[in-house]
C-alpha cells in the first residue's frame, strides 16, 4: 500500500499536520510526502519517526523534496 501526501507551497506545520493524517489512515506500507522546504522535509521526517515510521530516502526533486517513509 502506497499513499502520496502533496504539501509543497504549504508552511510548518500544514506538512506535517497531513503526514500526521495520512499516518492515521495506514497503519503500514509506504507513504510519500512531497514538500518544498529544508524545515519541512526535517519536520516531517522527525514526525514520523516519532511514530515509529522510518524514513526509506529523501530525495531533491526541482524545488522541493519527496520524503518517503514506511512502517511494516
């Protein structure tokens, strides 16, 4: 199961607050989060650890970051 969360143009703590969502929805596989700032991609990387995800890869894409994080 995979999941994409769109927050790019979004400020903390928007990003974060849908990755939160999304966590809520799947309790395992793999979710992508797009973002478009540094602040971002470390807020939403450490919310999801928090929960027990673990952060797959962090990739540059144009403006922004794909985060990509899974929990089996």
């Amino acid at each position: 199961m995979s999941s994409t969360v769109d927050a790019r143009g979004l400020s903390c703590p928007q990003p974060v607050l849908m990755t939160m969502d999304e966590i809520k929805k799947v309790s395992e596989g793999e979710i992508e989060i797009q973002v478009d700032t540094d602040t971002s991609k470390e807020n939403v990387s450490r919310a999801a650890e928090s929960k027990g995800w673990t952060v797959k890869a962090v990739q540059e894409e144009g403006e922004g970051y794909r985060v990509i994080i899974a929990k089996e």
